[in-house]
C-alpha cells in the first residue's frame, strides 16, 4: 500500500461529486454509506447489487446504527463549530431525556 491514499480519497470524492450531480443533491450521504463498497468489491452495478441483497436487512440496519454513533462524535464537533447555541440546546435535551429515561427505569419496580 502506498505511504498516503491521496489517489484512493481523490476517487471517493469524484464519485461524491457524479452522485451528487446525478442526484440533484447537495449532500452524497448514500454514496458514503456505500462508497468502500462500490469501489473495493463490485465491477458492475450488477455485481454491486447482487452483493447488497446478499446482506440481510437486519445486519444492514445494525451497521448502519453503529457507524451513525461512530460518526456521532465528529458531528457534534462539527455543529458545535456552525451553531454553539442550538448545538448546546441540543445536547441539554439529549442530556434531560436521557435523565427523565433513567429517572423511570429506577422508579419502575422489577418484574
């Protein structure tokens, strides 16, 4: 592999831009979610489709969740940078639910 991946990150961001050209879109989202997969495994579009539907929806959905809270680190950085106030607002309500969530589980009785 070559010391930097200067060419493989110029690729992704090319097929970032035809996505969202084709998409009429300002955000590539669905091409993130797949971009390693399109690339690294699939000649065709035939090919890539073919090994999509080999994955279960369950598995899908449960990568999905986990690459979202991987993620979920770098946007509160990034909306904390755009937008401190919502950003902050927004925490204290993830930090009130989450409160209120665990204030019924301790009053909740076993059962």
């Amino acid at each position: 592999m070559p010391p930097d991946n200067l060419k493989l990150e110029a690729l992704f961001e090319e097929l970032c831009c035809h996505q969202r050209r084709i998409s009429g879109r300002k955000s590539a989202r669905p091409l993130r979610d797949l971009r390693q997969s399109q690339v690294l495994l699939a000649q065709s579009e035939v090919e890539l489709l073919q090994q999509l539907e080999q994955v279960s929806l369950a598995d899908y959905h449960a990568q999905r969740q986990r690459l979202a809270k991987a993620e979920e680190a770098r946007q509160n950085l990034y909306r904390m940078h755009r937008d401190p106030a919502n950003a902050a607002r927004r925490l204290v309500e993830q930090h009130a639910a989450r409160r209120a969530e665990l204030a019924r589980a301790v009053a909740a009785p076993p059962p």
